[in-house]
C-alpha cells in the first residue's frame, strides 16, 4: 500500500474496529460475567440482544448502540470545524444526535450523558453543566480525536481530549482515561517496527497521554489510571489462557462503566489480541460487565493498528447490512486532516466564546 492507502485503511480500521467491538459486546452488554457464561456458553458470532434484556432486547445481531453512534457523533463534530476539537459544536452535535435517535427515552445512555445531555438540551452552556461524570462516555468516543492527534503533542491531544469531554465527563479520572484511549489510538496510526514494538509503542503513548490529562479536569477519590493500565497490561502478558485471563480482568481490573475499569480493561484486551480486532472483540463479548463499551473502545485502537483489512468480510457484511454506517465521507476527512501540514487545535477552545 501506499502511505496514503495504509493511513486510510487504519482510518476506516478504527472505526470498523469501534463498531464491531460494539456490537459483538451488545448482547451481554451490563451482565456479570457468570450471567454471560451461564446464558451464552461462549459468544462467538454476532448475536441479537436476549428477549426481556433491560437495554438490547429488539436488537438484532451485528446491531451497533450508542458507543458507535456518539463516536460518529464526534468524528462530525470535527468535520464541521475542519479538524478542531471545539466544545460548542460537540455539544450541539450530542444533542442533536440524542434528539435524533430518541437517546433520552431508552436506557443505553451513561449517567453522565444522560444527564449533560439534559442540561445542554435546556440551554446550559457546555461550560456551566458542572459535570463531575467519573464513567465511560468521553473514553468510548473519543477514538477519533485520537486519529486527528499526534502523541509527540500530548499537551495539544489532551487539549483536543478535554475540548470534547468537558460538558459531560469533566473529572480527572474521565479525562485520564479519555487521553489513554486517543494516545493509543494516534500512536497505532504511526507506530514503526514489529507487531509487538508497535504495540509496546501504543501502550507507551497511552500511558504518557493518560498522565497529561490525570492532571486536568476536576480532581476525584479513584485509583491511579496509570497503575490500572499497568496491571491490566502485566495481565493481558501473562500465562494465562483465554478464560482465565478474562476472569483475572473482571476479577481484579474491573468491567463497570467507570472509567478506571472500561479502560484498563480495554488496554487489556488490545495488548491480549496483539491488536487484531476480531480477537478483541470476541474477548470483550465474554468478558462480562460493559462489554459493547469495552469492546468498543479496544476494538477502536485495534482497528487503527490493524486496518480495516484485518477485518473479515464476513463481518463487515453484517456490520453493513444491519447500520448506517456510510464511512467514506468520514475516512475521506480523517486521512486528510491526519496528512495534511499538521497544526495544533485552534487556539483559545479550552477557553468560554466570549475570552477568546
């Protein structure tokens, strides 16, 4: 391929990867994981959501939920500002995007959404919703700031991380977790060397990008996000089988919809793939607890270090006829914010319209 054609295919990988994490992980999505094991077996195919589950009942297999749609969200919020990350325009697009597919009367929206999502619907500025959201909803879209980031900028990634996040999950820990996720997906797109010195340099763009913003936002009681990948990691590395790894990864890292457990996790299951997004996504299908979000999340970074043609037709046939996911546009966008001159977010989005 050429450069070109390489950075486009791992463009469209990562969000391929985001939506079949997300959808190989939404028929157990917020079940134990002796739930998942005892009703399933072992999750191996798409699956449609069980009759009477509180959130997918009705969803058919291959079926995305609201992890892809708020990353396709975003990924439109940057559009509209030509690669910039600017707070005002997120908003607008969240709340559009909510109004649009009936967000606020289901079940699938996060706490922190749903209830920032209601602020910004009344007309509060996306600085004045005083959000202290410590969940997952600034990690599990934030894949596409990372494709518009470069790790040898994390001050201006985490800037791009917090311009995105701050009307919903502005928390010290949400950030950390939010900026691990871009740093891993940015660095997957650049990363030179082997397979496994590519992943040693995602994982080391993760961690750095995740300690910038561990020190923004609104300071709160949670572990270090740091150490919680790091033991993650060290799991995903070790000897264990499949099964056991997945136990050791619910039992001692966590699969909630905090952040500090969603993103280890997910780190977790990149490292334990070795970046394949088929592998990710079927381990976080019977991981238990948050599997859409998980397997979104590590299936976004993986498909930016795999590409989309590391993804077997079979699945991307489902995932086309079963979502509107016209990816083109969006790819077409992507490669070239990421190729042309590079330049930082527009100056002064982390401050309120009216001091810029």
């Amino acid at each position: 391929m050429t450069d070109t054609a390489l950075l486009a295919d791992r463009v469209r990988g990562c969000f391929l990867g985001v939506a079949l994490g997300d959808a190989m992980g939404m028929p157990g999505e917020l079940w134990p994981r002796a739930q998942v094991l005892a009703h399933f077996g072992r999750i191996d195919r798409f699956l449609p959501g069980p009759d009477g589950h509180f959130v997918v009942d009705g969803y058919r297999a291959g079926q995305i939920t609201d992890d892809t749609q708020q990353t396709l969200m975003l990924a439109g919020a940057i559009v509209a500002e030509d690669g910039d990350v600017v707070p005002e325009t997120v908003a607008r697009h969240l709340v559009a995007w909510a109004d649009r597919v009936g967000a606020s009367e289901g079940n699938f929206l996060g706490p922190s959404s749903a209830r920032a999502i209601d602020a910004l619907r009344r007309g509060v500025s996306p600085w004045d919703v005083e959000m202290r959201g410590e969940t997952n909803g600034a990690a599990m879209r934030i894949a596409p700031v990372g494709l518009v980031s470069r790790v040898d900028d994390l001050e201006d990634l985490v800037d791009r991380v917090e311009a995105s996040a701050l009307m919903s999950h502005a928390t010290d820990v949400a950030l950390a977790g939010a900026a691990v996720i871009a740093g891993a997906v940015s660095a997957a797109l650049d990363a030179a060397g082997t397979g496994a010195e590519r992943l040693d340099a995602v994982v080391r763009a993760a961690l750095e990008a995740g300690d910038v913003g561990a020190r923004r936002g609104t300071p709160v009681v949670a572990p270090s996000m740091r150490r919680r990948v790091e033991l993650a990691v060290g799991i995903a590395r070790g000897p264990l089988d499949d099964d056991a790894f997945l136990a050791e990864v619910y039992e001692l890292v966590g699969a909630s919809v905090a952040a500090i457990d969603t993103v280890p996790a997910a780190m977790a299951l990149v490292v334990r793939a070795g970046g394949d997004p088929v592998r990710s996504a079927l381990l976080a299908a019977n991981l238990g607890g948050d599997t859409d979000t998980i397997g979104a999340v590590a299936g976004g970074v993986c498909g930016a270090f795999s590409g989309a043609s590391a993804i077997p037709d079979a699945y991307l046939s489902v995932l086309r006829a079963e979502n509107d996911l016209e990816l083109d546009p969006l790819v077409a966008a992507f490669v070239g914010f990421r190729e042309r001159t590079f330049r930082r977010n527009r100056p002064g989005v982390l401050r309120r319209p009216e001091e810029r």
